[in-house]
C-alpha cells in the first residue's frame, strides 16, 4: 500500500515537471518589461530606460537570474550616460535577497557582469544598512521577481574601489557526515513546508516537490544544504521517474553551508551527497561558485539554522563510467539506494 502511495506521489510529480515545458531558459522578456515599468514608477526613470534599450547588451541569453544595483536619476544628470563596461559593474549574475546580502561580512566579493571585476561589501552585522562600495543600498528591492532582483543605490559603484580594511577569513571545517542509521526527527518539526515556499515563489517548483516528498524523511541530523536546479532544466527528466530519488538525492549535502561558508571551503572540497559514491567538487573562478563545474545563480535562496537552498542553471550530471564513455552522462543509470556512512574531504591548497 505504501509502495502504492509513493508511486502515486511520483506520477503527480511528473505531471508537474511536464506542466513546466513552457519555461525559458533565459531571463523571460516579461520580467524586464515588469522591473522596467516598476523603476519607472519608483521615480528611477533613467534606468528604467537605460535597462528597456540595453538590457539584451547586458544581459546574455544564459543569464538565468540577476541583480541590478540602480542609481538615482540625479547621478546619470550629474555624470552623464555610463559606459557599457560601467553599465554591467552595476549588475550582477546572482539572484541576491535582503537575506543573503545581510549574512554577508564585511570584504566579501560579489561577481558582476564586468569581466573580472567584483563588488566589495562595505557592511557590517551591526550595520542599519547594507552597502557595497561603501555606497548605501535602499533598504528593500524595488523589485524582486525570484530569478530578477532590482536594489536602489546612492550613486553610481566605483569599479577602481578598493578596501582599506583587512579581513582574515576563518579556517572552516566542512564536517559533512552522511549517517547510515539514524532515528526519523522530521517528525519534531523539521520540515520543509516553509523552504518549498520559497522555493516555488522562486522558481524552483520541482524540487519543492522533491522536498515534500520527504525522500529524506529518514535523516536524524537535520542539517542539509540543498542545490536546487531552475524549473526549466529539469522539464527533460519528466518522464524518467525511476530516477527521481537519485536526481535529488545527489543535489543534497549532510551539512549546512551558507553562501560566506563557501568562501571559507578550500579550493577543490570534495562533499558527499545523500547518492551513494556522488559527490561534489567545490570550485571558485572570480568569486562566482561552482559545485562540479555548475555555477551557484542563487546563492542562500532559503536560510535556516538546519536548512540552506542555493539555486543552480543547471541538474548536476552523473560522471561518465566507461562503458558508457562518449554518452550523455545523464542518461548512466546510478543505484538509488540510500548511502552508507561517508565523511567529506579537503583537498589542500595548491
């Protein structure tokens, strides 16, 4: 009866990825038009404009989510129309919350869409405002769609800023332990109802309904971090049921790693995953985060104190075995079973 009831719940999960097909796999024309007429109203009447005629320069076709840092209409009157290179330091290709930028320290880069150069964030905790640049960001988004994410700004951010305070990061020991026997403590209130929330508001519907699902409903140490692949990725597995608990099983780590946790991960980290012999290899090229070669668009998506969703473009593929060399490393079947004990591992620093 109960294999019954989890096939059921697999099927309906199906039919929902299969309703997703329509999804783009780019920022969507409508959220522009959206962010454009909402700056328009806020009184942010030059960048509305300078977004609606340059956006398709700024943003490239494989931007899936962005950040948009607006000045006022006073710092275009007083410096004149930005160059193209000014115009894409004020964006960046990460989905940014309130949240995420708030549990950032002081000194922590933000990648930008301005080749090889990065924001500094120039906030503290104890700070009443977030700023980056030392230029003061308005208290909320002025507009915020999930994958498009628009901060007002004092002036326009300086790309030649550099930080007069130094930050020693901390050592940070990873400490992800998958546990084989372990006894069922979602029932004591560890659950993911608010993280699907958010995740469904944001884009991510597929695996909230993993998440409901409660494929890890037997975990004993609630502390998880969940890589989350966009809605528009995972339309290709619909029909591929069977493999469902090992698609999500291999985006989820034992332990909670928060964006500025990454910052603190050696080079080249290799993580376990709830997928037995799966793990993930954590990277860094210009302050953007990858987990094996698949970059992080929205880090710190949810946040708890057991609980970390970062948003991915991309479903992380199984490697290659070689009787299966030169196909598509999606199609490997992998063995579904739940893993033994496994502990993550640190390569040094070259």
């Amino acid at each position: 009866m109960a294999a019954r009831a989890s096939l059921l719940q697999l099927i309906i999960l199906s039919l929902t990825i299969l309703s997703l097909f329509s999804l783009s796999a780019s920022l969507p024309t409508e959220s522009i038009l959206n962010a454009v007429e909402t700056l328009s109203n806020a009184g942010y009447v030059v960048m509305s404009l300078t977004l609606q005629v340059s956006s398709e320069a700024v943003l490239t076709s494989q931007c899936r989510s962005a950040t948009v840092f607006a000045p006022p209409d006073y710092s275009f009157s007083r410096s004149g129309q930005p160059s193209l290179s000014l115009l894409r330091y004020h964006f960046s290709p990460l989905a940014l919350s309130v949240d995420s930028l708030k549990s950032l320290p002081y000194g922590t880069k933000i990648p930008t869409l301005s080749a090889g150069k990065s924001l500094t964030v120039t906030s503290f905790a104890s700070d009443d405002r977030i700023s980056l640049n030392d230029v003061k960001l308005s208290r909320w988004p002025i507009y915020d769609d999930g994958s498009l994410v628009i901060f007002g700004i004092e002036s326009f951010l300086n790309p030649e800023f550099t930080s007069t305070i130094q930050i020693r990061n901390p050592s940070f020991d990873v400490g992800c332990v998958v546990v084989n026997d372990y006894p069922n403590t979602l029932s004591k209130g560890f659950m993911f109802g608010e993280a699907s929330e958010t995740l469904r508001a944001r884009g991510y519907s597929v695996m909230a309904a993993f998440l409901d699902l409660q494929l890890l409903g037997f975990i004993g140490q609630p502390k998880l971090t969940v890589f989350a692949p966009v809605d528009e990725v995972m339309v290709n597995r619909a029909g591929d049921i069977p493999d469902y608990p090992s698609l999500f099983l291999r985006h989820v780590v034992p332990c909670k790693l928060s964006w500025i946790d990454m910052v603190n991960v050696n080079q080249g980290t290799e993580l376990q995953t709830y997928l037995e012999g799966f793990g993930m290899n954590v990277t860094r090229s210009s302050d953007l985060f990858m987990v094996n070669g698949v970059q992080i668009t929205f880090p710190d998506m949810y946040y708890s104190d057991w609980l970390v969703v970062h948003g991915l473009p991309e479903i992380l593929p199984v490697p290659s075995t070689p009787e299966h060399e030169g196909s598509d490393p999606d199609d490997n079947k992998t063995d579904d079973k739940f893993p033994k004990a496994s502990i993550a591992t640190s390569k040094p620093k070259s």
